[in-house]
C-alpha cells in the first residue's frame, strides 16, 4: 500500500507522510508530557553497588555507566535514526524553489528529530533504570509496568504510523537516486523509466520496496540498523570529500588559465610550496585543485588510520605505547593537513547554500564518521563489503560501459579523429 502511494506521484506521497509525521509528533508529544510526572534523577546517577547482582552487563552506574566508548557505539548504532534528511536534497527537481526550500527543510527537519530524539531519550532515562529497560519496546514496558494501559494503546499506534512514516523517508528518495544514476548511464535503463501519468520512477519504486522486502525476511533487526548506518555513515563521508574537493577545484577561469602553466615538476621545496600555497595565491589553478585533492587523499587516508587505532585502543580497555604513539602522531598528521588544505585557494563559484568554515567543518565530519563505522561489528563491515563488492561489479561490467559521460568523451574523440582524416584527404 505504502509502494503504491510513493510510485502514485510526489503530492500523495507528500500529503501522506504529513499525516504521519503530525501523528508522531503528537504521540512523543504525549510520551513526553506524561514522562514528566514519573521522572526520578536517581536514575542519572545508580550506584554499581545499587546494581541487581542479576542483571547481565549493566555497566559502571553512574551517568555514563558505559562509558564514552558506549556512547559512541549507541552512536553508531542508532545513526539511523536520522537518516531521512536526505530525501530532500533528492527532490530538487521537484521543488519551486530549490535554492530556498531545500535548505531551509533541512535544518528545521533535522532540528525537530534531534528535539524528539533527545527529549524522548530523557524522559525514557529518567523514568526506568537503565539496566531495566526492554529495548525492543521500551515505552511499551515502562507503561505496563506503571499499569498505563491507555497509554499502552496510544504508543502502540504511534509505533504503527512512525513505522509508516520511517517506510516513507527511506522508500521515497531510493527509486530517485537509481533514477539519477540510471540516467547517466551508471545502472539498468529499468529505473530511469519514468511513468506518464505519476512522473514519477514506478518500476523503481516497486523494484526497491521488492528487494527491501527480501532483505527484511533474511536479517534481523539488528543487523539491518547496522547495514544502514555503516551504508549511510559511508555516504555522508564521500559528499563531505565531493565538498572539499568541488571547493577546491579549478575556477575555469581565463585568468586560471593564464596563471596556469601546465607544468608540474616535483621536487622537495615545491612541494612546501605548493602544499602550503607558499606564494598565496588567490585563485585556483590546476596545479593548486591537483594539489588540494592530494592532500584529500591523503587525510582521508591518514584518517583511517587514526580511528583505527583509537577503535583498538578501546577494545584493549587501555592505550598502550603503540596505540598511544599511533594516535598521537596520526592526529597530528590530520591537524598539519588540515591547516595545509586550508591555505589553499578556493573556488568563487559557489552556490547561494554553501557548507559554511571549509575545510574545517567536512574535516571533522569525516573524522567522526568513520570513527563511527569502525565502532560497528566485524560481521556489518563484512556484510557491507561484499554488498560494495556486488557494487563494483555492476559499475565494471555494465555502468563503465554504458556512462554517459564515457560515450560522450569517446564521441567527442571519433569527431576529432573524423576531422584530422578528412583534413589530410584534403591536403593530399
């Protein structure tokens, strides 16, 4: 029913899920409200000694009875939480005016979620030990135990419809993103079809929800929170590397082409200079794009390394003197490339919504999403490796083949072949 409302056009998917949402609203809403009456700060602050002897693996008590480390796996976990922000930026097509609405509905969208999230966070805390918690159906088991029953009811229907709703937000932006992808050649020509009457991509709204519902029959719970996340988390670390990168590329400019020599010699003081832009330069060139990319790679690289060793560290309970010195020297490396990419000129074609204090803003959100991935579980990283492996197989064997870009280069190169054969009948 959902599938046929998403494929049916933009106005009904949209009327619905503004039905749904209003419903959510109103039940964390009434969670929160009732929450109120029952919350007891004692439970921000358990003593271990305080701690049933029974219960399994309740922690250290205390505010974070699991330290800084469990905050960041229940990060990582729960990251998908917040996924759904994102279908926005898919509809730019669909909007009347993208350059406004499009960012304005990102930060309201995810200010309202991160107010529900942490308020509902607060009131469950505060209103049941933590050790106690059912976290299948939390609020469900607080109110039976309290004997709640009306409330029982009421956070069971909104259970449904923030189901709905969270079907919606994932299934509405997908069918958009093949259909983007398809159109420039990079998957099957099935999903850049686009219906008649719904404008919208049919077949892949149904292709999706068909694969979504295999999925759901052949992982738990659990598992498909982790896919997300880690799919998700790997995502957003690509755009902010599109971000410095696009940043930081060539102007296109004649006066870059002036200044711009083609020569790229290497050698150890022009490479001080250069990655330290040196001789100030104001305007981006290829040599200062090619350089700034370097230094990307490199941080992303370096990066890894860094929360890697952090990752490892944790799991040993301690930092030793290898981890230590690993994290101490990568997090300087990442500090020096920083201030390195940050002197480098950036590009004045920018959009009226540009990511404010680059590179320093993309930098951390890199850092912090792949410290998130690698709190995950071996078993998600090899799931999602051989889901990537699959990937790659699809661009190798077909989207490499059939890109847009690729037939446009290669006709552009039969033209210019075309001409220098007909010029030299010419001349003969």
């Amino acid at each position: 029913m959902r599938l046929m409302l998403i494929a049916w056009g933009m106005r009904e998917s949209s009327l619905l899920n503004k039905v749904f949402t209003i419903v959510n609203l109103l039940t964390v809403s009434t969670v929160v409200i009732t929450g109120l009456f029952k919350i007891d700060f004692y439970n921000w602050n358990i003593p271990k000694a305080d701690i049933p002897p029974n219960v399994e693996n309740g922690g250290e008590g205390g505010f974070l009875p699991y330290g800084w480390s469990g905050v960041f796996v229940g990060a990582a976990t729960c990251f998908y939480g917040f996924v759904g922000f994102d279908a926005i930026a898919t509809t730019g097509e669909e909007a009347k005016r993208p350059t406004r609405d499009i960012p304005l509905a990102i930060v309201i969208s995810l200010s309202i979620i991160t107010l529900s999230y942490c308020s509902v966070a607060i009131i469950l805390t505060l209103m049941w030990p933590y050790y106690n918690q059912d976290p299948e159906t939390p609020f469900l088991h607080i109110y039976q135990q309290l004997e709640w029953h009306t409330l029982e009811w009421i956070v069971t229907i909104g259970a449904v419809f923030a189901l709905c709703t969270n079907m919606i937000g994932t299934l509405f932006p997908l069918p958009r993103i093949l259909y983007s992808m398809a159109s420039d050649g990079l998957l099957f020509h099935i999903f850049s079809k686009v219906d008649s009457k719904t404008k919208t991509p049919f077949w892949g709204t149904f292709i999706c929800g068909a694969f979504a519902a295999i999925l759901s029959s052949l992982f738990d719970l659990q598992q498909l929170m982790d896919m997300m996340s880690i799919g998700t988390l790997m995502a957003y670390s690509l755009v902010c590397i599109c971000v410095l990168i696009l940043r930081y590329t060539d102007d296109d400019s004649e006066e870059c082409k002036i200044r711009d020599n083609g020569r790229f010699r290497v050698s150890l003081m022009r490479l001080l200079s250069s990655s330290f832009n040196l001789p100030k330069s104001q305007i981006t060139t290829k040599n200062t794009g090619r350089t700034s990319i370097i230094i990307v790679m490199v941080y992303l690289l370096i990066s890894i390394c860094f929360c890697s060793s952090i990752s490892i560290a944790q799991k040993q309970g301690k930092f030793d003197t290898v981890t230590g010195t690993a994290c101490i020297f990568f997090g300087v490396c990442l500090l020096v490339l920083c201030y390195s990419l940050s002197r480098q000129p950036q590009s004045s074609n920018r959009p009226t919504f540009h990511v404010p204090c680059v590179p320093f803003v993309p930098c951390m959100s890199v850092v912090l999403n792949i410290y998130l991935m690698t709190q995950l579980d071996t078993p998600t990283w090899i799931r999602f490796t051989v889901w990537l492996f699959f990937g790659l197989l699809i661009y190798l064997f077909y989207g490499l083949r059939h890109s847009v870009e690729r037939l446009n280069q290669r006709r552009i190169v039969d033209e210019t072949y075309m001409k220098q054969i007909r010029y030299e009948i010419q001349v003969y």
